[in-house]
C-alpha cells in the first residue's frame, strides 16, 4: 500500500508526463512539417485550403512497390494531415459539371499521364480514408504535365490564360491543371 508520500511522487510523475505529452502534441500542431495554407482567386470568391509536404529526397509519384509516397492508381488526400478543400461562393463549372457554392474536399487518385480529381461532399474528415464516392459531386481527369525544374513543396494555385482559369497542383516533377470558369 503506498503512503501519502509515494502518492505524491506518483501523482507528480503523472502529471509531468501529461505536460510532456501535451508540449509535444501543441508543438506538432502549431509546427506543423506540412503546414497548412489557403490559396484563393484575385476576387476571393474561391478558395483551396490544404496541407503543404515537402519531398525531401523522396520519391512522389511512381508505383507503390517502388516505395512511392503517392502511388498510381491509390486515393491520395490531396496534401497531407487534414483533406484539402474548396470554398466557393459562386457557381462553377469543371469540365462539363457544375459545382454549388459550398465547401467541398478534393482528392485524387494519380497516374502516370493523368489524374482523376474528384469534388465531394463530405467536408468533415482526416483525410486517411476515400469518402464515399456516393458523395462525389464532381469527377474529372486531367492530363499530367512534366515540369523542368522539381517543386520542393507540393503547391496549389489558381492561374489562367485565354482559354480558361485553372487550379493547378505541382508537386516534385508533376503538375495538373484542371480547367473551370464561373457560372
């Protein structure tokens, strides 16, 4: 039976313990090693919040027996830690679908000339498991682009040119643009 003196010692070790554990997690949540930004349009009408890995001398994209990060053919959360998601107040078209205004998470599934991108509703998740695709509102496939140079951080932005506004996912040697206009 412990007296009130080893009670204590053991009371304060637990609560030492707590504290240390409680230090590392705040730690990791406000450090995160892929932070979280958000990217909108020049009129912040859109925008994508998502979670920025680095590649840090990993291979990316490539076959999963290779010891690829995303590998072809397999739901990828679109980033890292929570899903990435897109706010709109205005209607879109993506292709030849339309998206309400909402909040929508975005995943992908990667291959080597071209990803399928898919919009969906459930919005309230950690990204680790594929929504149910009943909730996908929109799906398309965008042509893959090689790049010259590596991109260090995976990065999405929106862009365009005469033909279409884009966003665009870059990641090591790979970048999509999937093309949209407002409704």
């Amino acid at each position: 039976m412990l007296n009130c003196f080893d009670m204590k010692k053991v009371l304060y070790a637990l609560l030492g313990f707590v504290i240390v554990i409680g230090i590392y997690f705040a730690y990791n949540i406000l450090n995160p090693k892929s932070p979280l930004e958000t990217v909108s349009t020049d009129d912040s009408n859109i925008s994508i919040t998502y979670s920025r890995p680095y590649k840090n001398d990993r291979l990316i994209f490539g076959e999963e027996n290779d010891g690829a990060l995303v590998p072809f053919g397999v739901y990828w959360r679109t980033g890292a830690n929570k899903h990435t998601f897109i706010e709109t107040s205005q209607t879109l078209m993506i292709g030849d679908e339309t998206l309400s205004p909402g909040t929508y998470s975005i995943y992908t599934i990667p291959n080597l000339q071209s990803w399928d991108v898919f919009f969906n509703e459930e919005v309230n998740f950690f990204g680790i498991s594929r929504p149910s695709s009943d909730s996908d509102v929109v799906s398309v496939n965008a042509l893959t682009n090689n790049l010259f140079n590596s991109v260090e951080q995976f990065t999405i932005g929106f862009s365009g040119d005469s033909i279409s506004n884009y966003i665009d996912f870059s990641w090591d040697k790979t970048k999509i643009s999937i093309p949209f206009s407002v409704k």
